[in-house]
C-alpha cells in the first residue's frame, strides 16, 4: 500500500488526495463526497497522484508554466498507477468499493479502462487524467510563486 503520510513539495500525499479531490468535485460543479482512506476513490487518487508526484523534477514544473505538462508522459504514469490499484483492490477486497455492499468493484467499464492503453483511453478517462495533472502543475507553480515573493527583497 501506499504511504499517505509520504512528502511531495512539503504536502502529504493524504493532503494532496484531500486537494485534489476537493478542486475536481468544484471544478465538475459536483458535491464533494466525503473519501477515505481504504475506500477505492481515495486509493485511486493516491496512486496516481504518488505516481505523478514521484516523477516531478524542478525542469518540468518550469517547461508547464510555458508549454503545459507533458500529458503523455504523466498520463502513462497515471493510468499505470490506476491500473495497479485496481488489480489490488480486486485482489485484496473482491467486488466491494468502500463498505456500502451495493458499490461495485467489478464492473465492465472498469475491467475495460484496466486494459486499455493509454493512447486508447475514452475522452472522459483522459479528461480525468489531465485534470488531475494540470492540477498538481498549477498547484506546484503557485508554490514555486509564492516561495519566490516571499524570498523577494526590496532591499
């Protein structure tokens, strides 16, 4: 499993699930339902987010704040992690999603999405995925702007 409390740009990765998750539920106008570890959703953006996170340097934060993030690159790395979080969870949990007996795991779309390359994703997995990486790159340039005005001198 994964190490929530692990730190990526002086964040958790627990923290980076809670943000991520919140900013997606406002920018798709949805209600954010409250996740937790151990339940599927969270173990899902977990995952991907430690896979993308991991695999951040310094130079691509800076080449997104002109070019944009390689999306190909980070949603490999995306759909990779997801992938490996569904075969465990189906592994470890059966069929089940959280504690609600009527959520399931096994489901075609899901089973379909496992098996898929990236380069064939549907629109709305890649649109999940590149919404998920553009809101770690905008959240980590805002750090790198704020860190640099606070170290700004007017001296």
């Amino acid at each position: 499993m994964i190490d929530l409390d692990c730190i990526y740009f002086n964040e958790s990765l627990h923290a980076w699930v809670e943000t991520t998750h919140n900013n997606l539920s406002t920018r798709y106008e949805m209600r954010p339902i409250r996740i937790k570890p151990h339940d599927f959703g969270f173990d899902s953006y977990a995952s991907i987010l430690n896979a993308v996170l991991s695999n951040i340097t310094v130079r691509d934060i800076l080449s997104s704040t002109k070019d944009g993030p390689d999306m190909d690159k980070y949603i490999a790395l995306a759909h990779d992690a997801w992938i490996n979080n569904y075969i465990q969870w189906k592994a470890i949990s059966g069929d089940r999603v959280t504690n609600n007996p009527k959520r399931s795991l096994n489901t075609n779309q899901r089973n379909d999405r496992a098996t898929t390359p990236p380069t064939n994703l549907s629109a709305n997995d890649l649109e999940l995925y590149r919404d998920i990486i553009t809101n770690v790159f905008d959240t980590l340039t805002r750090k790198l702007l704020e860190a640099g005005i606070k170290n700004m001198s007017l001296d």
